[in-house]
C-alpha cells in the first residue's frame, strides 16, 4: 500500500472501477516512481503484475475495485479480493497527489463495500497511517516480516467504520480539521457557538445541531477544538448539574491548547463523573489543518486512547503516544516554544533585510534554499516579504499560547529567556492593532521600536 492518508481541500471523486479505465490506469501506473511502485507490489516493475488489472477490473464475484479521480483524471486505485470472509486490500496513489488524503478515502470506502468480517492488508512500517485506520474496524493482528506489517483485523459483525462522532469548535483550525474527518468518511455532528461557520459542514454531509446537548445525546465520542478553558467549561456545563449528564459514558477529546494543569484537572473530573478523556491536541496551523497535515499528540489512558488514534488520521500527517495526561499538551508548549522564537527571529530579520534596502527576493530565496529552511520559515518568510498578514495562526492566540508555556515554566522552576522577549513583542503586536493577524505581524512590533529608537 502506498500514499499517506492525509487531508486535502482539492476536488475529488471517488467511483468503482470499469474495464474502460484500463487504459487509464496504466498511464497513471507508469507515472508512479519506483519507490511507490515498490510499496505497493514489493517491486518497482513499471507493469501491473500479470492479469491483476483484468481481475481488478473483472466485476466479477469477490472483486472490488475502486478509482479516485481529480479533474476528470485517474490517480489512484483501490482493490479488494474478498474470499472466504475475507478482503485482501490493495491501494496505489500516484506520487503527485499523495499526502492529499485520498488514500485515506479511498480505503475507508473500499472497506465499507467489501462487507468483511476480516481485514488483510500488507503495508509498509513507513505507512504507519493505514493501522490508524484499519484499527479503527476491529481487533488487529499485526505481524512484521522485513519492512512491512502483516495486518490483520477481525470486525464485530455489529460494528461500522467508524461511529458516529461529534466535533465541536468550528473556528480557524476546527473547521479544516472537521471538514477533513467529513471527507475521510467519519460520520459526524458538529455544534458551534456561531452557526455560519457549520455551513460548509452540512454541505461536506455532517449533521448540524442547534445545541450542544444534541451532541452528547446523539454521540458517545465528542471532540473538542475550543478556544480555552472558559468555553470548554461551558461547552460541558462543568460546575453545573449538566456536566455528569453530558460526559458520563462519553468519550471526551481535548484537541485544542490550554494550560497543562487545566487539562489535569479536566481528565480528573470527568472520569470522577464516569466518562473518559483523551488530551489531543495538534501542532501547526491552518494551512496544514486544511491540507491533513497537523501533528497529533495523545495522551490518557492506553484503552481510550487507542479507540480514538484512528480518528485523527484524516486530520493528521502523523500521529505521537506521549503517555499520560497533561505530556500530550507539555510537549505542544514545548514545541510552540520553538516555533515562537523562531518566526520572531525570522521577522527581525527580515525586517534588519528590508532596512537595509536588500532585495527581498534574493533574502527569500536565499532562507529558502539554506539549511535552516522549512515548511513554517518558506510560508513566513513569503508572508514577511509580501507584507501578506492573512491569519494562518493569529497573534493574539499567539500570545496565549506564550503565556500558557510561561506560565507551565515558572511553575516547574523553568527559565525562559527568548520566550519573555517573545512575550513582550507579541504583547506590543495585539496592542498595535494586529491581534487577528497572523503572527508574521509580529515584524510590526520590531518596527515600531525601530522607528521609536531612531526618531527620539
């Protein structure tokens, strides 16, 4: 098997496969690099092997196939033999669409056709996404056998492929991360505090509701993208009668960032009132929410945990166990450190490069092209140079997120020089006036006390 199972905001079609597409899909085989090729056959022969696309193809008995189609062209293919009780699986995307999540729609649709009680799959230990999903059915049995996983999993004759599953928050990071679960084939019901922002929810198929109490009546596992603590009390009515009512028998998913401290006391609360709770929460902004590409960190108990991991595959490149609560948010805050210094490093200088009259797009290609270059470096220094501020991870939530891992230091005797400095830049942005902006705006404040230094 071959792609990495991530989301994508691109149109996609998904059908069953026709003798016509023959033609198809042997052009889109031979796009493929060697290395994909290799993944899903275990060898990088540029033909399919000797009659698989004539029984793929077949529609015969036992023989599903499946196609992915973007702009009318075929990428991808999905097929299953089903013998016995038994659906062998097989995916293939080519190289150019995958980390898109096709691959991930595709097997959750392939599985739901087949109808078997078991699952067999062969993946590579690269592909570590596809036991995200394939878990998510049944009990697996896995096996390793060189480079690749021997799967293997039996589902309850009861079971579906995923529950029903409710998400509420629908802001800035929620709405991509929901869009992209609604698009993976979760069932989902979505609550949020504002109702516009479920319009593109209900049209991805997601049951909207009017009331959080729907939610918790309708669904035994709830996910929370909420601001802060404030609304996710109020979201659970904890400290009223409403809070044992909604939680108890339920699945609580804490996937948003606030202090470690609250989360502990959360975890404490709700398994007192008889419900569980996973501490979730994601690194990166809105332009890898949208595109499937957050990280995931978990943490709880190892049972809860588990039945939720497969959940967060159409949110997620990838996903992280880091033990019990609150080390999932500890190791957030941690990594948000970096990030911090980081993009305000980046914005100083680029601010010391543009005062000195350089020519911006020789800076940017040259950061671009250095060793300290990155996914976050390439999108902010586009931004800095451009002067394009569009929120991809607002300052104002920022400066939270600061003040969260200060305070998380000071309690554990922790000194945090750069990230005080930080503080106090990004205090300065909000007040500026750029608080909704993305934090890149963060180079206003290095200007404003340029322009105070030099014009006393």
């Amino acid at each position: 098997m071959t792609d990495t199972g991530t989301g994508s905001a691109e149109p996609m079609r998904i059908r069953p496969a026709v003798r016509d597409d023959h033609a198809a899909l042997v052009r889109m085989l031979a796009r493929c690099s060697d290395h994909s090729r290799y993944r899903r056959f275990l060898a990088g022969s540029r033909f399919w092997p000797r009659r698989y696309l004539t029984d793929a193809l077949s529609g015969r008995a036992g023989h599903i196939a499946l196609v992915a189609e973007v702009d009318g062209a075929v990428v991808a293919l999905a097929s299953a033999v089903v013998d016995d009780g038994t659906a062998e699986l097989g995916l293939l995307v080519e190289d150019a669409y995958q980390r898109r999540g096709i691959g991930g729609r595709l097997l959750r649709v392939l599985v739901d056709r087949a109808e078997a009680g078991v699952l067999s799959a062969t993946v590579q230990i690269a592909q570590r996404w596809v036991l995200d999903v394939l878990r998510g059915y049944g009990t697996a049995t896995v096996s390793i056998n060189g480079d690749v996983f021997e799967v293997r999993v039996h589902r309850p004759a009861t079971t579906k492929s995923f529950m029903d599953v409710g998400f509420i928050g629908l802001g800035v990071m929620g709405q991509p991360m929901a869009l992209n679960l609604a698009r993976g084939g979760v069932p989902l019901v979505v609550w949020n505090r504002t109702p516009a922002r479920s319009a593109a929810l209900r049209a991805a198929g997601a049951r909207v509701t009017d009331h959080p109490d729907e939610v918790f009546r309708d669904v035994k596992t709830v996910i929370l993208m909420l601001a802060n603590s404030a609304a996710i009390d109020a979201v659970l009515g904890r400290g009223t009668p409403d809070f044992a009512a909604r939680v108890a028998g339920h699945t609580i998913v804490h996937m948003g960032t606030t202090s470690p401290e609250y989360s502990r006391g959360l975890d404490a609360d709700i398994r007192a009132a008889g419900g569980e709770y996973v501490e979730a929460p994601v690194s990166g902004s809105r332009t890898p929410a949208e595109a499937g590409q957050l990280v995931g960190l978990l943490s709880g108990d190892p049972v809860a945990v588990a039945a939720v991991r497969p959940y967060l595959a159409p949110m997620c490149a990838e996903t992280f166990l880091c033990g019990p609560v609150p080390n999932a948010l500890l190791t957030k805050l941690a990594v948000n450190l970096f990030l911090i210094t980081m993009v305000t490093g980046l914005a100083e200088a680029t601010h010391f490069a543009q005062r000195h009259g350089l020519d911006m797009d020789l800076f940017r290609s040259v950061l671009d092209a250095g060793p300290m270059s990155s996914s976050v470096s390439r999108l902010k220094t586009r931004k800095l140079v451009e002067g394009d501020f569009a929120v991809q991870a607002a300052a104002a939530d920022v400066l939270m997120n600061n003040q969260l891992i200060a305070q998380a230091a000071r309690a554990a005797g922790v000194a945090s020089p750069l990230l005080d400095v930080c503080h106090d830049l990004f205090a300065q942005t909000v007040a500026l006036g750029h608080g909704s902006s993305d934090m890149a705006a963060v180079v206003h404040a290095v200007a404003a006390r340029t322009d105070h230094v030099f014009d006393e």
